[in-house]
C-alpha cells in the first residue's frame, strides 16, 4: 500500500508536536513497481533554532533561501524550523504556462496552532527564494504559500524579484535571482515559486466610448481595441491580455522575425462585428534586427485556439488588411479572440507551422547548471567522470548528493549560456587529457535537461595529465544541411578544497599532505540508485563551527585570522559555517549583516554563573548549533575544543599562530619567560588531543612538528595567510 500525501505528511506533523529528536524515516510498503523517490523521505529538517522578540535572520544555502524574522513580530521567544519537502510530495498545482522555478521549504513552529504575531501580521516574516527561471518578458515568478493542506490550496504573495546582487545588497550573493515576499506564518506553512506568464485584466468601462481600447501597463505599444459596437452589453464583460516573449529562434532563424505570443480571452462568447485591432512594437520580436528592408518579405500571422496545444495555424489570409508596420510598431487586424503570434520572413517559408510548433516547445527555458566530478579514483589514472545537468536551484542539494556519495578529488562547475527546456539535449566534449575506458560510441556522452530534477551519467576514464581536465557542453543545431555547435559552458577541473573531503585520522600518510575533514553526521535511506537517493532530497552539509570572541578586530590579529578563515570556508559549496562568541561579545547589527553576507551565523553562548572567563561559556553553544567540525585557536580559543568534541561529537581542529616561549622573550614582567613556558605546554598539550593541527606558517609548523613528534599519526596542515581581497591590488 502507497501512503497519500496527507498522511505522510500527518506523520511528519506529529512527530514535530513531541520533542526535539533525530529525524526517522517513514517505513512505507510499496509495490515493486512504485517509484520509491516519491514516499521515503518526503521533509528534510535543515535548521531549527529559537526565534526571539529581536527576530533574526536564516540565510539558508541548504534551500537555497532566506528567511528574515522581523523585529517584533513574536510576543514570545518560538522554537521555529525550517524544512525542505520534495516537490513529488508537497507542491503548487501548476496550470498552463506555470514551472515550480525553486525548492519547497516549510516554516513550523513549536507554539499554539492559533497562535497570533504582534505587529503588522502581513510582515511578521519575509521569505526569499532562489530560482531558476529566465527575465523574460511577460513573465513574472511568484512566490506562493500553503493555505490549505486538505485541498493543497495556495494563494499568490505579493513578490519583488532580483535578478542581480547590486539591486538587493542585503541577500547573500549565492541566492540570485531570488523573488521575496512578506507574509505572516502559521504552524506550518510552506512556500514555493513559480514563473508563469503575467495575466493583465480589463473591465468594460462605464461609460460608452468609440473603442474599448486595452493597454498592457509593462508595454504600452501593446495593445487590443475592440469597436464599441463589438462590445456585448454585459456589465462585467472583460478582456484578459498575456504577452508571452518568444523564445530564442536560435541558428535556423537566419532571415526571420519572431515577434510575441499575445494571449486575448474574454470572460464572455463574443462574436466581433467588426475586427479588433493589435498593436505590438517590434522591440518584442526576436532574430535579426538589422534585416534592411522588412516590406520586402511577408509577415505572416498564426493563430491557436487551444490553450495546451502546439498546433498553430495560419490566418494572414483571412485578415480584412494585411499587416502595417510604422514606426517600429506593427499593425493588424483579427476576427476572433485566441492565441495570436507574428511572423516576418524574407523568404517565403512553407514550413512555417512546424517551426512554429517546434519552437512553441521551447517556451519557457530554465537557467541550467552543470557539475563535474572526477571520483572513485580506484588506481592511478583511473577514474570514474560523473556529470550532472539540474535547475540552478537545485545546485547544492546535487553538490551534497555527489560529494558525500563519492570520494572527489576533482570537480569542476559551470552555468548554461542558453536556457534549457525540458528534455534538452546537452552533449559533452572530453579534452585530451581524458580518454574512454570502455569503448564506444562518443555520440552516447550527453546530458538530459529534466526541468524539475537533477540528471547524472558517469562514464569510466583514465586520465593522461591532471593539468587539462576540461569538459564542454554544447548543443547541436542543423543549419542549411550542416551540423553546428553551440557552446553552453566549458568546465575547469580542479582539485576541490581539502575541507570537503572524508577526514581518516589513523592514516600515518596524512602527516604532511592535506587533510581530510569529516562529512555531516547525517545519514539518509538506502536507495537502489544514485538519483534515486538524491530525489529522497538527502542532504548533506558539512558544518563548521569557529570559536572567537569578536567579529571585528578590536583584540588584534586573532580575530582578523578567524573572520577571514571563516569567510574562505563559507565560500567553499555545500559549508555551513557558524562563528560561535560570548553572549557578551561586542556584535553589531552591521557585524551581523557582514557576516550574513559572506554565508556565516553568528550565535551566541549564553552567561554561565561561576565561570568568570567568557570564553569558558563557549563550551556550552546553544541547543540549535550542530557541528561537525570545530575550529579553535591557541590556549584561550582553543581550550573549549576538547569539550565540545565529547558533548557535540565533532571533530576538533587546533589552530596555533603565535609561538609562545619566543613572545615570553619579549615580555618583561616577571617570570614572563616561565608563564610563556607554561603558556606553550598547555598549547602543545591541546594540539596532541586534537584532531587537526593546523599551523599558521612553515616556521610554526617545523616547531610543532617537532613537539608533536611524539604522536604517531597525529595530522598536521600548514596554513600560509595570503593577501586580503581588499588589498590584492595594492601596490
């Protein structure tokens, strides 16, 4: 028996009533035929945290999104959570025109069901969604939330879209484009985005004029006048207008002009006395715009009268005149309201309704991504070449699929030039540094663009020479009897940061090479496939925690060094990173804001009487800060690490930049040189327990290589601090 949706998600709903625990797998019995993707777990949990009266701000690159509790908004401190659901699961209904352009996430919280927010209720929180549709025009991407689970009724936010970081500075540069909107939640609400075409209403005006002339507000040069004579009687009549920007004609489109899909409906069956009249200004067309003379081709135009279907048919010559172009603008007449679309040839083309079908087919292309892994390294120079093709939404629950399923030494990552539609075939050109385990046909290495899902093959190699791993991904056109290629992106592959790599610390080979940091403790459902698992929306993010006592550098060097190591680490893809301070830590609101623009959280330890050090609070983070690693420094930052690897079960990582016993020559109080002692054995007593040593420098690193020599096996990773980005130009 296959569980409805309602009772899986009934299930999940209980389990977030009880408390605090392990997320569990639902045990479903399903038929060998059933697609297991669609019923084993449906909600992935990726953060839960308190949300107090001062609200807060969850930049979440798991999503990817962000969600800003306003300030006031809560009358009480609430224990909220933020989850993923898979899309087979829990999703808007989509109507013609309409793509799920973005992940769906939930917002639950532990309080009443009819719990109130205080404040405006319309902007107790905002939610901002990362998405991977195209700025087209006609098309708008809104974000909708759950209203009614029973029925999956969703209602229409009111929504802002960015499309680059420079029109919202605020938001992380990862979350691009990204549509936001405000709203109020309840104990459970969800949200989603959807790109479809962007409906223009127009009610009969009142009084009677000589036409009934509809403007489209985003292009005035749009427009449809119906003679009053044509107008039916009713009161409510009204017209609905959608402009739907063509797609690209691409290479076969040589000699032509495509201009818009106008969608014309009216709310009542009206038979025009007299034919109504179009306007549309050639800026909306698509293909060459220098063409010298465009009155001496033909325009043509085509006509649909089902909203689904793809068969158009032409009508130019039933037109009362033929079309005017003046002014940029062209001009036409028609007898019946449907699907209109244009056409401008300098050759007289009898394919015309199949290129129009074929083209109608490739409305709506998405942004792509691609990722290329160089995994499994079985022997030397051979590998096995895993490349995926997904929605650019979608990029980091791919990028956790693969790294934690595989061992990647390499990758490599692009974005598509084009848009791609569903089913889109992206074919991939190996350099010479690869060649082809199995023989075979090399017409079979390509990519499928799924629309909604990731898509993955992997092919055996060996590789010649690590310096020119290359991949190029292209399509493939035939123009005038000829194969062609258009390049969609080429993808460098290079070694991947030794951060995002399984961790072993019993191997005695590590001691001078990098290291090898754990993956998130987090375990997902055994699948019988790679993707299988992957659409189980398993994530995996590697979570690091640096210990500090300031974001800004008020103390010195230190916090300079912590704030830009956690910065680099929060860059690297599928890290999470968390700097962990006092409670009485000096954090501004502008030291938050930086610090959620380059991906980090700041959280903070709470007082703890008795313990008159600060520092010391940090051994008890809040209940919401999980780790995998934790990153400390020297004795006073460094100390908590031994701690929190027994309550957190991380790894512990210890960071030493300061050489003590040369620092206590310097001093001149007393006994400077003896506390310097002290001050050293306890570092190098911290650096035997921990996981990781990492040295700042060649000179510190032959000292505690030496210290540590004693300890077999124990890892030890150099780090020699660059130049700031903010001076890489000064000279």
């Amino acid at each position: 028996m296959v569980l409805p949706v309602k009772q899986i998600v009934s299930e999940y709903e209980q389990k977030d009533d009880g408390e605090e625990e392990e997320e569990e797998e639902i045990e479903v019995d399903l038929d060998d035929e059933t697609d297991t993707s669609q019923h084993i777990n449906p909600k992935t949990l990726i953060k839960r945290g308190e949300v107090s009266h001062e609200g807060d701000i969850w930049n979440l690159q798991e999503a990817p999104a962000s969600v800003t509790f306003c300030r006031g908004a809560d009358t009480k401190p609430l224990l909220i959570a933020c989850s993923l659901w898979s899309p087979r699961t829990l999703s808007p209904p989509l109507g013609s025109n309409e793509v799920l352009v973005s992940n769906v996430i939930e917002l639950s919280h532990d309080g009443p069901p009819d719990l109130e927010f205080s404040g405006d209720a319309q902007e107790s929180v905002t939610v901002a969604l990362m998405h991977s549709a195209c700025n087209l025009k006609g098309y708008e991407v809104v974000i909708k939330q759950l209203v009614d689970l029973e029925d999956n009724e969703w209602i229409d936010l009111e929504t802002e879209n960015f499309w680059h970081t420079s029109a919202k500075s605020t938001l992380p540069h990862w979350l691009f484009p990204v549509a936001e909107a405000a709203c109020t939640i309840t104990r459970y609400s969800s949200f989603a985005a959807i790109w479809r075409l962007k409906t223009f209403i127009f009610r009969k005006p009142k009084t009677v004029t000589a036409e009934f002339t509809c403007t489209v507000p985003d292009y005035p040069d749009v427009s449809v006048s119906i003679p009053w004579s044509s107008v039916p009687a009713i009161e409510d009549f009204c017209l609905t207008l959608k402009v739907q920007e063509p797609p690209s004609i691409g290479l076969n489109g040589d000699g032509m002009l495509v201009g818009p899909v106008l969608h014309v409906s009216s709310s009542h069956n009206v038979e025009l006395l007299e034919p109504a009249k179009i306007t549309i200004p050639l800026t909306f067309f698509q293909g060459k715009r220098e063409l010298e003379d465009l009155r001496s081709g033909e325009w043509k135009i085509l006509h649909n009268s089902r909203e689904k279907s793809r068969e158009w048919t032409e009508s130019t010559v039933l037109l009362m005149m033929p079309p005017v172009l003046t002014d940029g603008i062209m001009t036409f007449q028609v007898r019946h309201f449907c699907r209109i679309w244009p056409w401008w040839s300098r050759r007289p083309s009898h394919d015309l309704r199949r290129r129009a079908s074929n083209l109608c087919s490739r409305e709506q292309g998405q942004r792509a991504g691609f990722l290329a892994c160089l995994c499994d390294k079985v022997t030397p120079s051979n590998y096995l070449l895993t490349l995926s093709c997904f929605p650019i939404h979608m990029k980091e629950k791919v990028n956790t699929y693969l790294t934690s399923t595989y061992s990647v030494p390499f990758q490599g990552q692009g974005t598509s030039l084009e848009p791609l539609c569903k089913e889109d075939q992206a074919f991939v050109s190996l350099s010479e540094a690869f060649s082809l385990q199995q023989s075979g046909n090399t017409e079979e290495l390509y990519l499928v663009f799924l629309g909604d899902e990731p898509f993955d093959r992997s092919w055996p190699v060996k590789v010649r020479e690590l310096s020119d791993l290359r991949v190029d991904v292209f399509k493939l056109y035939v123009h005038d009897g000829q194969e062609r290629r258009q390049m969609l992106c080429t993808m460098h592959i290079i070694p991947r940061s030794p951060v995002q790599v399984p961790f072993h610390p019993s191997s005695q080979a590590a001691l001078h090479s990098e290291p090898r940091l754990p993956v998130c403790s987090e375990v997902g459902v055994a699948s019988t496939s790679p993707m299988a698992s992957l659409r189980q929306d398993l994530m995996h993010i590697l979570k690091i925690t640096l210990l500090g006592d300031e974001w800004a550098s008020l103390a010195g060097g230190l916090s300079t060094l912590n704030r830009e190591l956690a910065i680099n680490l929060a860059a690297q893809p599928n890290v999470k990173v968390t700097l962990l301070v006092p409670e009485n830590a000096q954090i501004t609101k502008e030291h938050k804001m930086m610090a959620e623009r380059s991906g980090i959280t700041i959280a903070k330890a709470e007082e703890r009487p008795g313990f008159e050090d600060p520092r010391d609070w940090l051994n008890w983070p809040p209940r919401d800060v999980t780790m995998d690693v934790v990153i400390g420094h020297g004795m006073k930052l460094g100390r908590q690490g031994q701690v929190l690897r027994e309550t957190k079960s991380c790894q512990w990582v210890q960071l030493v930049h300061t050489a003590q016993e040369q620092l206590g020559i310097h001093k001149r109080h007393t006994n400077a040189i003896s506390e310097a002692g002290r001050k050293h054995q306890i570092e190098v007593n911290l650096c035997k327990l921990a996981d990781l040593v990492v040295p700042v420098g060649p000179k510190l690193a032959e000292a505690y290589s030496s210290c540590l020599r004693s300890e077999e096996g124990k890892n030890i990773f150099v780090v020699t601090p660059g130049l700031f980005k903010e001076f890489e130009k000064s000279r």
